[in-house]
C-alpha cells in the first residue's frame, strides 16, 4: 500500500465532503448546538418549572416554605386561592400546586404530623417525576430548619461531590454528547462517502485505476477519521470550555489519542454497513440498528454496571463501550496515561 496514493485519495474525500452542505451543516450542528443543547436541557433536571402556593396558614413557617422555590429549578411562586387550583393545573399554568393547610405551624408545634398537600401536573412528564421529589426536600429543609436541633434527624449527612462539586448536570450533557458525537459522525460520514462514490458512478473508475482496495478504504478512513478528530477538538476547546465553561480535568490531547483509536473501529463500522446496504435510505435504517445499541447499552446513558451480566459481555465487543470509560475517566476523574 503507497502512501502517495492513499494521500491523493484522502484529499478527493475530504473535496467530495465539501460538496455536500447537509453533511457539514450536521457535523456544524452536532458539535455546537446538540453540544449546547445537552448542557442546558437535561430533560432529567428540574428548570424553571411553575408552581403555585395555596397558603391557607399565613404563618411564619408557611411563608418561608413559599419562599424556598428559587431559580433555576423553579419560577416565582403564584399565590393563589384553593378555588383557583384545579382551573390552573387543567389551563396548563401550573406544574405543581402545594396546599398548605390552615394551623400548619401552630399542630407543628404541638407534636402533631400535619400534611401537605401537593398537586402536580403528570402530563409534564419531565418535570413531573423529578419535581416532586425537589419539592419533598426543600419543605423538609425548610422546617428542618425552622423547627432547629429539638426537631432535627440525628443524623446529618454531609455531600462531598467528586468531579463535579456543584451537581452541575451540563457537564455530564456537554461531554456525552461529544462523546455521541464522535460515534455517529464518524459512522455517517465514512458510510456515505462510500455510498457517493456509488451512486455517483465512481467506484468502478477507482478500481480500474492503478490503486488497490486496501488504499481506497483506507483513503476514506483516514480522511473522514481526520474530519471528526479535527471537530472534535475544536468543540472540546471553543464550544465546551470556552462557550459553556465546562472545566475539563485531564489531557485533551490523551483525550484525542483514544478518539483516534476509536476513530478507525467506527469509519470502519461505516463503510462495512455502507457495503451491505445498496443506497442512502438502507443505509440510514442500518444506522438505526446500530447507534441505538451503542449508545444506550455502552455506558453513555446509565451505568453499564446497572444493566444485566449478559448485556455487559456482549457490549464489551463494541468499540465505544471502552471509548466511554477512557473519555469519562480522562475528561472527568484526569486520568492519565497510565490509568487502568
């Protein structure tokens, strides 16, 4: 295999990706704005959902439990009346309505267990499920708190987040999806070079020409390889660090090293599926087939150690699945070279 000849060939791949828009506009895309998308909009993370406070109380304590509900997870809370609750929540105004009873402080002092009641719009599905349990902790805060140490658990637990001191969840979302990212595109863009050669005709004048198979595949890895790598560092520095503010605890540059690796399993991966299909529409539900799997089973989503024992081994022999663990332990726990 001539090196000369795979250059030349590389260079007519990365021509034929310039003249194809939607292709650079979904890389474009898929390391700025998905990238930005994920950090901001984590469906799992409460953001600037409504409530609504019924206070029938009008207690010290009851006031400060309204006041609790702040920025970001929720929006100013609405006072409203008990006739008002249900009309609300039916319009959609309302995610959430909490209904603090009538001599809410004056049965907590004397011992009694009184209750709250809390309406939530289950529709919202995003916000619903995770909203009731932030509501459930801040008015145990609050009258933790209120009541002092006479009411307080004897146990205080104390949070020590590694990583990520401030909980942030558009960490994790910015540094996933780069990580998606790097999987699907490098599929796409070296399947389709190899379908555009097709269709267009041209396959059949490379192999007539005085170059090999083993040179032209490797032109297109190479190539389409390069393309991601290059995006892919330019979003971890411009759009990850710089744009989001993201901080990054190890080497980019070792980060890159195992992309790289990567690189070549996954453009292979393209251009065996774009073998297989016989044109853009086959190969796009072949795509289905594949990402799914590799990006809900390798680690990306959940924890592998969350998925069943027979899951785990058979993810083991997908390329991505190792990509994940090096990409978290590198950009997540500063791993270095020598990490296990």
């Amino acid at each position: 295999m001539r090196a000369r000849h795979v250059a030349h060939l590389a260079v007519k791949e990365l021509r034929g990706l310039l003249r194809e828009p939607l292709l650079l506009v979904l890389v474009v895309y898929s390391f700025t704005l998905d990238i930005y998308t994920h950090a901001t909009a984590m469906p799992e993370t409460l953001n600037r959902a409504t409530i609504a406070i019924v206070d029938e109380d009008a207690s010290p304590l009851s006031r400060r439990v309204a006041d609790a509900f702040l920025a970001p997870y929720f929006v100013a809370p609405a006072q409203i009346d008990l006739a008002q609750m249900d009309a609300r929540i039916d319009a959609g105004i309302d995610t959430f309505s909490l209904v603090i009873p009538p001599e809410f402080q004056r049965d907590l002092l004397a011992g009694t267990r009184p209750a709250l009641q809390l309406n939530v719009d289950a529709t919202r599905i995003s916000q619903a499920f995770t909203g009731a349990g932030y509501i459930q902790g801040i008015v145990d805060q609050e009258i933790t708190t209120w009541a002092g140490d006479a009411r307080a658990v004897p146990v205080d637990l104390a949070l020590r987040a590694r990583f990520n001191p401030s909980l942030d969840p558009g960490w994790f979302g910015a540094i996933t999806a780069v990580i998606s990212a790097v999987t699907m595109l490098s599929i796409i863009l070296s399947g389709a070079a190899l379908i555009r050669e097709r269709e267009h005709g041209t396959v059949e004048h490379l192999l007539v020409m005085p170059v090999t198979a083993a040179e032209i595949m490797t032109s297109k890895v190479l190539s389409m390889g390069a393309v991601v790598l290059v995006a892919t560092g330019l979003s971890l520095t411009v759009m990850v660090q710089g744009v989001l503010g993201v901080p990054i605890a190890g080497s980019v540059v070792l980060f890159l090293a195992g992309a790289t690796l990567m690189l070549f399993a996954t453009t292979s991966l393209g251009i065996l599926l774009a073998t297989i299909s016989g044109a853009m529409p086959q190969f796009a539900m072949l795509l289905l087939l594949v990402l799914l799997p590799l990006e809900i089973l390798s680690g990306g989503m959940t924890p592998r150690e969350s998925m069943p024992e027979a899951v785990q081994y058979v993810m083991l022999a997908a390329p991505n699945t190792h990509f994940i663990a090096l990409a978290q332990a590198v950009l997540f726990r500063g791993a270095g070279a020598d990490w296990r």
